[in-house]
C-alpha cells in the first residue's frame, strides 16, 4: 500500500463530506476522508483527505462517497481561509 499524504478539499456544496468517505478520481478511490464539515467563512464545505501521493494535484476535480450520490469536490491549498477571514 503506497504511503498517503493529508490534502485538503473543496467541496462545491454547503453539503459537507462524513469521515470515512472514500475520495474519487473518476471510478478510482485514491484516498479516504478524516473530517467534513462547513466553513462559514468560505460559504461552501471542506474537508481533509489522505489520498494517494500524485492522485489529485492542486485544482484537479475529485468526488467524494456520500451514499447515493458523490459531492464534487476540488483539491485545495491548506489551511482553508480567504486573506482578511481569519482570526486575530
């Protein structure tokens, strides 16, 4: 089993990915989800995925497991905030 690395997703949706869900490339999973949830500064849904080293490169399209449907998704730059949205 090839190492995995930790990435961070976009969700396209305020729909927010389960823990455990698995993480798309077309009909190849390549990784799985460790946290969803909303984020209310960026008005859309994240989560963090381990996945395949090379699998999803930065703005690449991905789905994500949500039962009877898949979310779409996108790979992004962490940590998830816009300039002047985070905390002081």
């Amino acid at each position: 089993m090839p190492k995995k690395i930790l990435v961070g997703l976009q969700l396209e949706s305020r729909r927010a990915a389960r823990e455990g869900a698995d993480v798309y490339v077309g009909d190849k999973v390549v990784g799985q989800v460790t946290s969803g949830s909303l984020a209310p500064s960026l008005g859309v849904a994240v989560a963090m995925a381990y996945i395949i080293p090379g699998s999803i490169v930065l703005d690449q399209k991905a789905e994500l497991d949500a039962g009877r449907t898949r979310l779409a998704a996108e790979r992004v730059k962490l940590p998830f905030y816009k300039n002047g949205t985070a905390r002081k």
